[in-house]
C-alpha cells in the first residue's frame, strides 16, 4: 500500500485506471465542476490537464461516483460521465 497526496485540495469525486485519475471538486452552490486528470508519476500525481465546465444543475455535496476509470458527477437531474 503507499499513498500520494492529492492534486485537488478537497475532492468531491475520483476516478482511478492504471496510472490516471480524474478528480472533480464542486463550485459550492454554484453550476460548475472543475475535472482534473492526472498521471501517476513514481513520487505521487502529476496534473495533466485541467479544466472548470458548466453544467445544467446546482452540483450537490458528493457528487462524484468513481468506478472502473468512469467518474459519473450528478448536477440536478443529470448525469455525467469522464473517463480517467
């Protein structure tokens, strides 16, 4: 077992396959989500991409379900889906 520390301070939501992840983290009260991808690089996580998307809801606390690289983030009545 090792542990890495966190590229995203307070996550809501993660996704692992192999050596990639994807970690959301809500906008408290608001409609957007910030997703970001990261690569598992020997001494913990290096992010590879990041980026804040609108969507079509108020994001509520614990949004993000992570399973098998898939990470499902629920915004209102919706669903959607992000590979890691």
């Amino acid at each position: 077992m090792t542990s890495c520390p966190s590229p995203v301070h307070s996550p809501d939501g993660f996704a692992v396959r192999g050596n990639r992840a994807v970690l959301s983290r809500r906008d408290h009260n608001q409609r957007t989500v910030e997703l970001v991808h990261a690569e598992l690089d020997g001494g913990g996580w290096a992010v590879t991409s990041r980026r804040r998307i609108e969507v079509s809801g108020r994001v509520v606390l614990r949004c993000g379900q992570g399973r098998d690289g898939v990470l499902w983030l629920r915004t209102g009545d919706t669903w959607l889906r992000t590979r890691a």
